[in-house]
C-alpha cells in the first residue's frame, strides 16, 4: 500500500492543491504548548493555527481526510477537542503523551466521534508502546522523531532510524495490527538524507504513514499559486514512483539502503569521522 502523506497547512487554496495532486491527509498543527521551549534551538515549523482554519479547510477538501494535532493533555482539552470536532475534524493527533492516564483521557474526550492518532514522541510513549497499541479505541500511531530524538539526547533525528530505535518500537506496535508511520520525508532527491533512501526504510520496516517536511516545498515563500501547484504535481509524482520502486526491492537491496542510511547518518553526526 502506498503512504499516506500527509501535509501541514492552514491554507484552503494550499489544501486544495495537495488535495488535488494526491496527498492523504490536510494536517492542521494546533499543539503550541511547550513546543517553543523543546524545539527552541531548531529549524522547525512551529505552527500558529486555529479552529477557524480546521473549518476553513474542513470546507475546501472533498477527498482527503483533515487531520487536526491537538495540544497534549492540559486544563482546556475537553473544549479544544470539542471544538475541533464540531469544526470538521476527521482525525485526532495527541502529541507528548507520557502515560496511559492521559491516552485513556484523549479517548474518552474524542468517544469514538473521530479517528484517533498517537504521536509517540517521548520516551515513556515508546515504553508503554504495547499496552496503548493493544487499546481498540487508537487507530493508527506515528513515532514523531523530532522530539523524541530530543528526549533521547541525539543530535539529528534520523539517529533513531540509523540506531534500530525506530525498528525496535514498530515490532511493539505491529502485533496489534495497527498501523503505523514516522518522521518525515523531503522532496525526492532533496534533505540531509534524500527522501528516496528514507521512503526505502518506510517499506523495509513496514511504516504507512509519512509527514512532507518543509524541505518537500516551503509553499508559504511562494505567491503564484500556479507555481505550488506544479510543484505539488511534479513531487508527488516522483515519490510515488519511488515507493513503486520500494515495493519491489529485494532484501539485499534493503538491507544495502539500510547500511546507506547508516554511514550517511554517521557523516552528518560525525560518527565517521
């Protein structure tokens, strides 16, 4: 099965574009609390979106699905969550939780109303990984490496898939069927590690679900909307035709992009040196 892709924005017309060259899933990012303090020496999108953008967008797209990331578990979450879902929410993402407490919490304030993701993210998610992925109610988990390759006092994220650690949770994650994603990808041919050789792991590990980085079209730079569509079209093109490519390697050949992606996380972290 091809990934679903899944692309951050709060722009309708930018909605639509992505919508109309293939991406899954329209990602609304409403998770603001304690992100700056985690992420403060980073060169990551930090999102300012609203309510009113899940409605904006909830409007626009026809076919896929609007995916809303919520703040963690905190005083207001009953009303944010509730507000999201009467503003056209078809999934839920739960970033930073720590404890199977605060994924029962979600669950029970989501009731069945919407699908539901958990962004494990942190290393008590990875620890109690078999118990909430034994929980019917969560319908799909992604393992977010930016923060977790924080927590885990790494200097770049794609460590944890060099180092076995994003392997090593999803073999607690597929007895349960459920499934799963990571990380991110750039554009083809594009990133610290191009996208190919990570869209090569996805398939070798059995992942279902990939972010496009800002690093895939940083569209926001772009005012000719003629000139995002393009983009759109031309990018999605050249990674579906990687994961065609993908689906057909030989175990050889996946263990020779597995050892790729080790020598060239090595080169960046300095571990080769």
């Amino acid at each position: 099965m091809p990934l679903k892709l899944m692309y951050i924005t709060n722009r309708a017309a930018v909605a639509a574009i992505a919508e109309k060259a293939g991406v899954d899933r329209i990602f609304v990012d409403m998770e603001y609390l304690g992100k700056e303090a985690r992420q403060k020496k980073m060169n990551t999108v930090k999102s300012a979106h609203t309510a009113r953008d899940v409605e904006s967008i909830a409007r626009t797209i026809k076919s896929s699905e609007l995916l809303v990331r919520v703040n963690p578990i905190h005083n207001n979450s009953e009303r944010e969550i509730k507000e999201v879902i009467d503003c056209g929410a078809d999934r839920i993402m739960l970033p930073m939780y720590k404890t199977l407490g605060e994924v029962e919490q979600f669950l029970k304030l989501t009731d069945g109303r919407v699908k539901t993701t958990l962004l494990a993210e942190t290393p008590f998610a990875c620890e109690i990984m078999e118990q909430t992925a034994d929980i019917s109610e969560v319908d799909e988990i992604h393992i977010g490496l930016n923060d977790l390759h924080l927590a885990l006092g790494k200097k770049f994220m794609f460590e944890l898939l060099a180092d076995g650690t994003v392997e090593k949770i999803a073999a607690k994650i597929k007895p349960s069927g459920k499934p799963f994603g990571f990380g991110g990808i750039a554009r083809i041919g594009y990133g610290m590690i191009p996208a190919e050789y990570i869209i090569r792991e996805h398939y070798r590990i059995g992942s279902s679900a990939a972010i496009l980085s800002r690093c895939f079209g940083d569209v926001y730079k772009i005012d000719d909307l003629s000139e995002v569509e393009s983009l759109f079209e031309t990018e999605i093109k050249k990674i579906r035709l990687v994961e065609r490519e993908a689906e057909k390697l030989s175990e050889s050949q996946a263990e020779a992009n597995r050892l790729e992606v080790i020598e060239r996380v090595g080169r960046i972290t300095g571990v080769n040196e």
